[in-house]
C-alpha cells in the first residue's frame, strides 16, 4: 500500500471538463466553416490544444501530479510546438502552386486498353 493520498475530482468538476470539451468540440466545427485563410490551422491547433491541457489536467490528473511529470507535459508540449513550427517554416518556403490534373489526361501513365 501507498503511503499517499491520491485525490479524486469531484463529479461537478467532472461534469463541467466534460462538457467544456463538448463545447469546444463543437466549436471546432463551427469554425471549420469559416474562411480564415491561414489562421485556420492556427484556430483549430488553439481549440485542440485547449482540450488536450483540460484533458491532462483534470483527467489525467497531472495537477496531482510530481513536479517532474509536469515538467515532462510541458516538455512534450514544447516538442510538439518545435516540430509544428519546423514544418510550417518548410511548408511556407515552398513556392509551387499544385492544381489537380486527371489521370486520364496524363500521357506518362499510358492508356487504360
């Protein structure tokens, strides 16, 4: 047996995560209708990141939690941040315009007879 007392959240506190991720659930599916240009994979990562935190947080019990587990959640958020980061940078120097041709039409891939 442990010697420590490992705390148990509240059914209210349970209920309102859970509904808070219902809401932005619902959020994110809301503003995926709506033209933002760039910002739109810049919303959608927020809402996401936003839920995952709740998730970890609450669920998860990371505020229970040691020092060192925290310190490795933000260790994983901050390698998440530098991985999306480099291949934004990668994505925004390229300077090609794809437009989608039918195979069909494509005289490398031979006929279909």
């Amino acid at each position: 047996m442990s010697a420590f007392h490992v705390p148990i959240p509240k059914v209210g506190t349970l209920v309102a995560v859970w509904a808070t991720l219902i809401v932005l659930t619902g959020l994110t599916s809301y503003v995926s209708y709506f033209e933002l240009g760039e910002w739109n994979i810049v919303v959608a990562l927020l809402i996401a990141v936003t839920k995952a935190s709740l998730v970890a947080w609450v669920f998860m019990g990371v505020r229970h939690s040691t020092t060192l587990t925290r310190l490795f959640c933000v260790a994983g958020l901050a390698w998440l941040m530098i991985l999306i980061l480099l291949t934004y940078s990668d994505y925004s120097t390229r300077n090609w315009t794809y437009q989608a041709q039918p195979w069909s039409t494509n005289k490398a891939a031979g006929t279909s007879r």
